[in-house]
C-alpha cells in the first residue's frame, strides 16, 4: 500500500519540482542587472587616446595664472585655460604634423656667418634647409650661392633692444606669409634636434594657442609698461628665452597680429622698453591672457649645461653654448671629436644623433 501511494504521488511530486526550479529561475534571471551592447571605439576614438597618452609634452606645464593675468587683454577666454571639447574634436581632423610644417627661424648677424652660422649649416640645418630661414643683417652671396633662405632684414647689426626687435617682427612676419602651421624661434648658438621638436609639437593640440618655450628666470619677469600722459603701470609675466628657442602655434600667432605685425612689433617692445623674446611673452600673456608653456627640453648658454645627460641628448629639443661664468659652458658628451676640435659639443651630437653622416667619425 505504501508503495501504491508513492506511485499516485510521484508524479505530483516530480511537476511540483520543476514548478520550483521555474519560479527560482525566473526570480534570479528577473534580478541581473541588464546587458548593455559593449560600444567598441572607432579606430579614430583610439588614436585620440594614443595621443592623450604619456608624451614629450608631459614634461612641459603651463603655469597656474592668476586673475589679473587671466582677465587681461583681449582674447584671454582662448588661452589659459583647458581645450573645449569643440576643439578637441577638430583636433581628431588634423593632419598629421610633418617636419616640413614647422617654419624654422634662426637669427644671427653678419660677423658670425663664418663660425657660428657656419657650424649650424653643417650640422643640423642641413637636415632642415627646406623649411629653415635665416634672419641676418648683412648680405652673403656665398651663403645664397648655398641655396639657403636668407632674409636680410636691413635691422641693425648690434645686439640693442631695437635690432632684436626688429628682427623677431621680420620673422614674425615671415612666418605669417607663410603656410606653415607652427613658429619656432632659435638662435645661432643653438642646436635644433628636429625629431625632437617635431615629436614635442605633435602632442598639442594642433588648433591650440601654444606658446612653449623655458624661461631663463625662475619667476615672471616684471616691466614697466608706457601708457598715455608718459604715465606707466608694472606688468609681470612670463617669456620664453630666445636663447634657449621657443615656438608658437599659428592660431596663437595669429592673435598676436594687433600687436606684433608689421611695425607693432618694434612699437610694443618700445612700451615696455625689452627686448624681443620679452615682448612675445608679454604680448601671449598680458595682453592675450594665454599662458605660457614651461618646457624643460629648450636649453641657453644661461644655465648650466652639464646637467644635461648624455643619455638624455635624443629627447632634448634644443642645446647651446657660450661663456657662462667665465668658463666654456657646454654639454658633457663623449665622442669621437676633441673638446678642442668640438667645443660646442655640437658636431658630437649631430653624429649620435645621425652616425651615417659623411664626415662623422
């Protein structure tokens, strides 16, 4: 009999499990969370994070204004502080920066064609002769008969606050008649590493207001600017030693032209009576309100060059030379050249950096 009433009651007892594991099922599927379809980013969306990512600009910082400086000027709203998302976007659409985008200007003066001039020509101007200009204030038919881009600007050849000027406002304006998308300014004591310096300006954004260079004081400089009534009025900011070199992206330099095209140029270093790489810095941060870019791969014969690694030497975008201290003051770099043959160092980079070049060792 026991086993009679198993038999009727199995079957009730074997639909009433499943019953169980039903409403079970349908209560734990009923409490997950929902699925969203995963959004895979486009191969344009990875390549804006690729630049997004750790690069040489990292090591360059733009310092934290203050409300005078930011409010200053006309303008100011498109500089001091971080990029829209607009412009972020039309920075997706740009075309990859190239070498030959770069507009290279290197000022000398007529005395130093044979040595100093001399000596960039064979070294790295020769790897950027297309797109390098030479601002000088004397003609040199043997430096034509080379094929290079000379502007003899008719300036004075002295090292016054009107004869810098007034050839920082020839490249300035050479560089506006041109196509090229940045600005770069460097001396003729000054090694230009163009790899480097392409790889720094590509991590900008390309529709930015760049202005990147390394001050030669560790605070802004201050000047007494001219107003009406022979009245003045202190302004501090900071520049980019021209010494050292320093760059502007052309969507800045375009908003520099109230102030820095044809004559204005000269005009605005007279108000606040310095030279040219200070009235660059005062036009970009007093009277625009954009910060500067503190770069520590720009170098001046001003600071102390031994402090420069040898192992560094690739990543650095500029190097120089001179008398600092009353001592020959250049990088330590050893090679196959003599400090003696080499005091600059220059032609021992130039062979790290390119050993397959003809006279290198």
């Amino acid at each position: 009999m026991h086993k009679r009433w198993i038999r009727r009651r199995l079957p009730v007892l074997i639909f009433t499990f499943f019953i169980i594991l039903y409403v079970d099922f349908q209560l734990r599927t009923s409490s997950l969370p929902k699925l969203s379809v995963a959004h895979h980013p486009s191969p344009g969306a990875r390549q804006r994070s690729i630049r997004q990512a750790p690069s040489p600009a990292k090591d360059a910082q733009k310092p934290a204004r203050n409300s005078s400086s930011s409010s200053s000027g006309n303008g100011g709203g498109g500089g001091g502080g971080g990029h829209s998302a607009s412009s972020e976007g039309a920075h997706v659409t740009q075309p990859k920066l190239k070498l030959e985008d770069i507009f290279i200007a290197v000022k000398t003066t007529g005395r130093f064609h044979k040595t100093r001039l001399a000596l960039l020509l064979e070294t790295w101007i020769s790897r950027t002769k297309a797109h390098t200009l030479i601002f000088t204030d004397t003609e040199d038919e043997e430096l034509h008969s080379e094929g290079l881009n000379m502007v003899v600007t008719g300036c004075q050849s002295d090292h016054s606050q009107q004869a810098l000027s007034c050839k920082m406002s020839a490249e300035y304006d050479g560089f506006m008649a041109s196509d090229k998308r940045w600005f770069c300014h460097v001396d003729d004591d000054n090694y230009v590493n163009p790899e480097a310096l392409l790889s720094l300006l590509s991590a900008f954004p390309q529709d930015a207001d760049i202005y990147v260079g390394k001050p030669s004081l560790d605070k802004p400089i201050t000047a007494h600017e001219l107003l009406e009534g022979n009245a003045t009025r202190e302004v501090r900011f900071w520049f980019a030693t021209g010494g050292a070199g320093f760059c502007l992206s052309r969507r800045l330099a375009e908003k520099m032209a109230p102030w820095a095209s044809g004559p204005q140029f000269e005009q605005t270093s007279a108000k606040i009576r310095l030279p040219d790489d200070c009235t660059v810095g005062f036009i970009v941060e007093k009277r625009l309100g954009i910060s500067m870019v503190h770069c520590p791969l720009f170098h001046s014969h001003l600071e102390n060059l031994l402090l420069v690694s040898h192992r560094s030497i690739p990543q650095q975008v500029t190097l120089s030379y001179g008398i600092f201290e009353n001592k020959m003051n250049s990088i330590e770099v050893k090679g196959s050249f003599s400090k003696e043959d080499d005091p600059s160092r220059f032609k021992t980079v130039h062979c790290i950096l390119y050993p397959f070049t003809s006279w290198c060792p």
